[in-house]
C-alpha cells in the first residue's frame, strides 16, 4: 500500500482477506467474544450445523448481560428462565473448547471491561461481540464492533466475515477540559451537536490534544458510545500509554513477541496527510456536565441549559419534560453508577470523592455496580465500597445490570433515574422508567441533591 492513510485504512487493509463482488470485502477477525444472552445461541447452532470453532484460543465467553448481581448470587437470575441462559453458555463453551469467565471466576465481568483488563484486545486486531457497544475497545487502537448471532457463527467457523468498507470521520477535541468535566460529557457534547445519526455510515478517530491527555479508561468511555453515534466502530491510536497499559497482561505477547507486536504497534496512527471522508472539530475548553433530556442520547444538553424549543413532542411527553425546562433542579427517583460506559476503577474512585462525607438525599435508591470482578476487589480494597454504601448506595457484584434490565431487574415503573449508563431509550432500564444519563460525578451530585445538579458545585 502507497500514500498517506488513515489509522482506519491500515486496520481494515490489514484484515481484508480478498475483495468481494459489490464493494464488500473478507474481513480476518482476531477475537471473538460471547455472552449468555446469545453466546449458548450460536455456539449451538455452529455445533448443529456440524461445525467447528476454527481456533478456540481466539474465542471468549462471559456471563455478564443475564447475571445476577446482588450479593451472593448463583446461577439463578431475576428473569424468568435467566438461569437456562447461564447453564447451555456453560455447556456450549466446554463443547466447544472456549474460555468461559463464568459467573463466580475472579475475573468475571462485562465483556468490555475484562477484554482489556486481561490483554484480549490489542492494538491492531479486529474483535467483535453480539453487543452493540464492543467499540469501546477502539481505545486500544483495534477495530471493534457489535455484531448478531449468526455473525459470530460465522467468525468462529471461518475467522472471517463479510463486511462494507465505511467511510472515515476523524473527531478533534482540541485544547483541554476544564476541571471536573470528564470523557462522559466530551461524548455527549458530540451527540448533542451532531445528532443520534452523526456517525452512521463511518467509522471514527477520535484525536486531539483532550483525547491524547485522557487515561485508558476515559478513553474507553469516549469510544464506547461510538454507536450512539451510529457509528461503525471508534478508536483512538495507540500510544506508549496504551502500551504501558497492556504489557503482562494475561493475554498480551511477552518476551521478544512483545517486542514484536510494539514495533508493529507503533506504525498504528493515521499519517499526516490522510485525507478523511468527514472531519469535526470541537473546542475541549467549552465543554460543560452533560445530561440528557430526552430518548435518545443526541438529545442532550449542558447542565445550565433549557430543554430546546424545538424539541419533540413523543421524547418529552415520555420523559415528562416541557420545552424551555431548566434540566437542573429536576427531582429523581434513584441513581445508577454502572454499565460498560461508566464502571472502571476511575469511575468509581472519582464519584467516591465527591460522596466522602457525604449521604444521598430521602427517598433516592443508588446502586453501584464495579464492571468486573476485579475493579469491585480494588475498589475494596481502597475501601471504595464503604464510602458507597455509608452513603446510602447498594454495593453490587459485577455485570451488566440495570444498563437494560435484561436480568430481570428493574428500578420502579415510571420513576426518573439519573445513570452513567449509554442509553435512555423508552424503557431501557424498566417498564417507563425514565433515564437521565451523565457523568459518574453528576450522577452522584444528583444522589446527594435528590435532583439532577451539577456536580461542579460539589468539587
């Protein structure tokens, strides 16, 4: 290959196994990753079809989307018939040879959380999961993405699939954020300008200096809500502290193939004159905390904002909001700490600050829940969990939660909830519950005031 080219142009030339009729291409994957909601689906269709994984050691499976996650849970779940789901993922995965981090493994987790923790993702490779927000892993500088059941079939018994080459969007934060203003709101900043539907049809490079200067977590926050964009995937370049972030991970190279891999590494970034598809640039500095209004996560707006004038009627008539609305001083119901977006040891950390000494307001209900086992274990051990909890929040075990209720727990009908979570689709979280998400901060400033508030005020 010749000429200046995109971070996302070597990603994809590196994997295409040959070009296809009709503009699509062979696209090699690295990694594939399973849960219990579908994982047992496609194992079991694969074995049905008289197939074979092609390579068990590049394949994952996790219980994390279905899985309890109040203290001392088992295998049985809220949801009705949850328990079936956990039990054939763990049969289909013995059968087949794979991984499994099951549901009491130290390093069980959501699937986006422990692939890094653990060295799975690595800068370069294509890795994909049967759920939508598998970009997050783009902060290593991989392609990731969501895919359906029937696509990891495929993957799993070819190491390939077919796949549209999108376009390229590179996204600049330039200059720096202010105090208190974190990767969470950089998102929703995007989202709020652009729209839901900014992204579709692209795959995203998130770049400047804001970027560069966020840690591997908040970069995992930035890319992880990519597909609230509408975007393909999301991914920001590797850099040495990418590199520093992954070496002796369990399943990252050692020895001279670390070496190796860091030479190769390395060349990952776009080069000076690649010329994108679509560029957007925003001003770091004029970022403030974000919280959505309506039921999509574009209809956001700062913290001292109104709800707009032209929003639409269905979003507000559900969410319970009028137009010209101020977003602060409105009362919630209960608070979320949690999801693949908002979960790591830093989310945790950063919202235990500002509750040290602190008590959430009456009549709130606040669970916390640490997106692996072993950010609750180093959280504990900081004594995170206690501040939590004399604060008045729940302490869980890890998962996925009430993100979606798909474990069959839920925060009451119709109540208002402000979460760190990534969609405030109708219902996500329960029958008509209404979702507010935002930042870990003012999630917890919203806990303490008993209405959405700016966390600012507490820094």
């Amino acid at each position: 290959m010749t000429g200046e080219r995109t971070l996302f142009d070597k990603l994809w030339d590196s994997h295409v196994v040959a070009e296809l009729p009709g503009g699509s291409a062979l696209v090699a994957i690295d990694r594939v990753f399973l849960h219990e909601r579908t994982g047992a689906a496609a194992l079991n269709s694969l074995a049905e079809a008289g197939r074979k994984v092609a390579d068990p050691s590049r394949v994952f499976a996790v219980t994390d989307h279905i899985v309890d996650t109040r203290p001392g849970r088992t295998d049985q779940t809220l949801m009705p018939g949850g328990q079936a789901f956990i039990t054939e993922t763990r049969a289909a995965a013995k059968a087949a040879g794979i991984t499994l981090f099951d549901v009491n493994d130290p390093d069980q987790g959501i699937v986006h959380v422990i692939s890094p923790e653990l060295g799975i993702v690595l800068p370069g490779c294509t890795l994909i999961a049967p759920d939508s927000h598998t970009c997050t892993q783009g902060a290593f500088g991989a392609l990731a993405w969501g895919i359906g059941s029937s696509e990891a079939e495929h993957a799993m018994a070819t190491g390939t699939l077919r796949l549209s080459k999108p376009k390229a969007m590179r996204v600049r934060f330039t200059g720096r954020l202010n105090k208190g203003i974190t990767p969470k709101d950089m998102i929703l900043t995007l989202l709020a300008q652009y729209g839901a539907a900014g992204g579709k049809g692209h795959a995203v490079e998130f770049a400047g200096e804001a970027v560069l200067a966020l840690d591997m977590e908040g970069r995992m926050t930035l890319c992880n809500m990519a597909t609230e964009f509408s975007a393909m995937s999301g991914f920001i370049a590797p850099d040495k502290q990418t590199f520093d972030y992954l070496e002796g991970r369990r399943y990252a190279p050692e020895g001279t193939q670390w070496r190796q891999a860091l030479a190769s590494w390395q060349e990952l970034g776009s080069d000076a004159g690649a010329v994108f598809d679509q560029e957007i640039e925003i001003d770091a500095s004029s970022i403030t905390p974000m919280v959505s209004w309506g039921t999509n996560p574009g209809q956001t707006i700062g913290i001292d904002a109104v709800v707009p004038d032209d929003a639409e009627a269905a979003p507000l008539d559900y969410i319970g909001l009028a137009r010209g609305q101020a977003i602060k001083g409105v009362p919630i119901d209960a608070a979320f700490i949690g999801s693949c977006t908002n979960s790591r040891l830093s989310d945790l950390r950063r919202a235990a600050a500002l509750l040290q000494g602190r008590e959430i307001a009456d009549g709130v209900k606040a669970i916390c829940v640490p997106g692996s086992s072993r950010v609750k274990r180093e959280a504990e051990a900081e004594g995170l969990d206690l501040i939590f909890e004399n604060a008045g929040f729940e302490w869980r075990e890890s998962g996925c939660s009430m993100c979606f209720y798909a474990g069959g727990e839920s925060f009451a009908a119709g109540s208002r909830v402000i979460s760190t979570t990534n969609r405030n689709f109708e219902s996500r979280q329960g029958p008509n519950v209404r979702t507010h998400i935002a930042s870990p901060e003012t999630v917890v400033a919203s806990a303490i005031a008993g209405m959405i508030a700016d966390p600012g005020e507490l820094i």
